[in-house]
C-alpha cells in the first residue's frame, strides 16, 4: 500500500513493463496530474492529462510504479474534466 502524499513534484511514474508514462506535476484528489510536457499529439498538447491514483501500485523515491503497462496507462489518461483522452 502507498500514501499518496509520498507521490512528489516531478517523480517519474512508470509503468508495470518498466517504460516511462510520465512526471508527476501533483496529486489532485484521486488523481494524478501530469506535466504539460507528457500531452503528445495536436489535440493534447499543451494542457495536463490526469491518471488515477488506483492505478499506483507502490511509490519508491522519485519513482511511482503503477500496477498495469504503460500502453494501458496512456490509454486510460483523463482530461481535467474526468474525459477520457483517446
């Protein structure tokens, strides 16, 4: 189990296959927020995505480990209004 307060500014969040889904900005509620740089494509750039903290699976230092892959963390990303993204 994790607190969510251990989630820091800029910890990187990886995914259960070990690759890189993105920075943390901060913790808002349930979720995740994601640096503006982790917003690829025309339509997303430029504006933060969100990821639930259910999702996490362990924090270690500056490193949050979610307990599903990366490719079904980015699928799985939110809008600020709760929206999925793809």
């Amino acid at each position: 189990m994790f607190n969510a307060n251990d989630i820091h500014e800029h910890a990187e969040i990886i995914g259960k296959d070990g690759r890189h889904v993105g920075t943390v900005d901060k913790v808002e509620g349930s979720r995740i927020k994601l640096t503006k740089a982790d917003s690829k494509g025309a339509a997303h750039a430029g504006h933060h995505h969100f990821i639930d903290l259910d999702l996490v699976e362990t924090v270690q230092g500056n490193r949050v480990h979610l307990s599903v892959s990366s490719t079904e963390a980015m699928r799985d990303e939110q809008e600020q209004s709760g929206k999925a993204v793809h």
